[in-house]
C-alpha cells in the first residue's frame, strides 16, 4: 500500500521555494511546451466551474511532465471580490502524484507557489522583453500578486525607481510601507505609469485600467489579471498597438479576455521565444498576457517536495 500523502504546510513552502531555483526550472518547461512535438508535456486547457453565487471560479488545472514524470494538478477558486472586500480573492491547493502507483505524494499550500511562479514566469517575459535600459517599474495592484511581482522584479532588475497604484490608495500605502526598499504610491494610473518602462498589472479589474495613449512606446507591460475572458486589464488600444506574448496561446484565446475581446493576433509565446523560434521585439511596444499554466504549478511543486525530503 502507498505511504500517505505528506502536507506541506504555507510557510514550509515559503521558505523551501526560491526564484533563483524556479527561474530555470520554469525556462526549461516553458521550452519543452512550446516546442512543436509536444508529447513531452501534458497540459490541457483549464477546467473552469462557475461559483455563480460567490462571483467566483473553481479552475482544475493538471499538468504531467512526461521526461521529468511530474504528475501534478492544482486546485485554485478564484474570485471577483468588492473594494473593500476582506475575503481572499485566490485560494489553492497542490497535489504531487506518484504518476506509476497513482497515489498522491504531497498535498502542498498552492497560495506561495500560484503567488512566486507566476511572478517569476512575469520576470522571465521581463528579461525577454523589456528595454535594454529600464529604469522605472510600476505596479498596479497591491495585493498578494503585486508583492511577489516586487521581490522577483528588484531581486532580478535594478530599477531605480518602483511605483504603485491601487484602487484604494491606503492599500498602495500599506504595501509601500511593507517593503524593504522605496517605491512610491501614485494616485492616478495616467500619472503612475507616464515614461515607466516596465509595467506589471495585477489587479482584480474586470474593465480596463491601463490604457495605451498613457504607456511609452517601447514599455514592457506583464499583464497578470484578468483571467476570464470577458474580463479586461488593458485597452484596445494597447493590446492592438503592443506584440503580444503569452504564456500558451491554446489558454490566451480561450481565456483572456483582453486578447477576445481586442481581437489582438498573439505574437509568440515566451517558450518560443526562449527556443528562438520566435524572436523578442524588446525595441516596441510588449504585452506579456499571463494567465497561469499547471506546468508552472508542476515544477514548482517538485521543486518544493523535493527540498522538503532533503530536509526530513
Ligand atoms: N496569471 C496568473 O497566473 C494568475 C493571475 N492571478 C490574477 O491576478 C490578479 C491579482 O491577484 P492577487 O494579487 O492574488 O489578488 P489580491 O486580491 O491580493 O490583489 C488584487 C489587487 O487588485 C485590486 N483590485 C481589485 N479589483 C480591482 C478593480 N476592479 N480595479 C482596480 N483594482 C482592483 C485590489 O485592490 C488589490 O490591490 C487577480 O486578477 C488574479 O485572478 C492570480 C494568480 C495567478
Ligand atoms: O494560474 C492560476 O493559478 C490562476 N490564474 C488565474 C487565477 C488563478
């Protein structure tokens, strides 16, 4: 009989999962997703259950790794929360399988590795995309996202000036006030994002809140949110005046709304680009639209488990 699974708790995987391990980890899977024989990993569309009396989705999202023989799946409810809202707005669970015996290995927090994948996969579309010299960062949102977007982003870039903006302007302040180093909390989007080169939105918008006749021609903008497809982060304009990236162009058309409704032709996804088979046009205007991929979640967790048995 199969030992039962072992839990990891949030805080373990806190500390047993680091960007400079996971970077790498996620190059290689987006790679081997991207490449045109892609037998080596299974990855289907998300499977989507409306939570219609709570404004929220339960996403079912499994991933197997044939090579490296990850056999995960994530588990992740997530929600359109009111300003003001004290409720959560992304909950998630990982579980690891043992792919020969089928019995489920670790049963892991999903809420550290959905926040520090999803950060980092963004700081990967950065080091792809973004201008050679980039100076100013904004971030829109102040959430759990927008936290995990900060670390990578300062931890990999040297920025010599990061900015915020959030809907409420105490929760910029709060979130200004939680880091290590400066940022500074801007009251308008217009003003937070005018000559920013690197842009990351992370907000729970579901109607645009960046707009293209406000962003420099050339920025990087990692567009996180908005991950149904009648929900927006980004105008029109930009998604038609911006290359667009994505993270799996199967997930972008049927999920993203700002990619639907534009009817914004995706460009290349970042494991093209990281193969060469598409290039990066660092010198105009980028979107990266991320939606989240089980793969991402998959190697997170092996990496996690992995760091937990060395240590039990
Ligand atoms: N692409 C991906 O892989 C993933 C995307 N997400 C998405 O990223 C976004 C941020 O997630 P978290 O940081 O975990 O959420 P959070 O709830 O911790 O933070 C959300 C932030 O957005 C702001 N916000 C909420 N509604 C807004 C609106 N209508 N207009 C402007 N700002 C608004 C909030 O004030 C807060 O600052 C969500 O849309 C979430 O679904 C989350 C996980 C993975
Ligand atoms: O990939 C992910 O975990 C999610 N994408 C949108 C909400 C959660």
């Amino acid at each position: 009989m199969a030992e039962p699974p072992v839990l990891i708790r949030q805080d373990e995987v806190e500390d047993l999962l680091h960007y400079k391990d996971l970077i790498p980890r996620l190059e290689v899977a987006l790679r081997k997703f991207s490449k045109l024989d892609s037998a080596e990993v299974i990855q289907p569309v998300r499977t989507t259950v409306p939570l219609q009396k709570y404004n929220g989705f339960l996403g079912l999202m499994p991933a197997y790794l044939v090579h490296e023989d990850i056999l995960c799946t994530k588990l992740v409810c997530f929600y359109k929360r009111e300003s003001g809202s004290t409720l959560p707005s992304t909950q998630a669970t990982v579980l690891l399988f043992d792919p020969e015996y089928g019995n489920v290995k670790a049963v892991m927090d999903g809420e550290v590795i959905t926040a520090k994948r999803t950060a980092a996969v963004s700081a990967i579309s950065a080091k792809l995309l973004m201008p050679t010299k980039s100076d100013v960062l904004t971030i829109l949102g102040a959430g759990h996202q927008a936290l995990s977007h900060y670390h990578v982003f300062t931890e990999t870039f040297s920025f010599k000036e990061v900015r915020v903006w959030s809907r409420r302007k105490e929760t910029a302040e709060r979130f200004a006030q939680s880091t290590q180093g400066h940022v500074t909390v801007w009251e308008s989007v217009e003003e937070a994002v005018n000559g920013a080169d690197v842009i990351v939105t992370v907000t729970g918008a579901s109607e645009p809140v960046l707009f293209g006749q406000w962003v420099k021609p050339g920025a990087h903008v990692a567009a996180v949110g908005a991950c149904r497809p009648d929900w927006r982060e980004l105008d029109d304009v930009l998604m038609r005046q911006a290359e667009v990236y994505v993270d799996s162009r199967e997930g972008a058309v049927a999920e993203s709304g700002d990619i639907i409704l534009s009817g914004a032709k995706v460009f290349a996804e970042l494991g093209e680009v990281l193969n060469g088979t598409r290039p990066a046009l660092r010198e105009k205007t980028t979107v990266f639209k991320s939606l989240g991929m089980g793969i991402q979640d998959a190697v997170s967790a092996k990496l996690v488990f992995e760091q937990w048995k060395n240590k039990h």
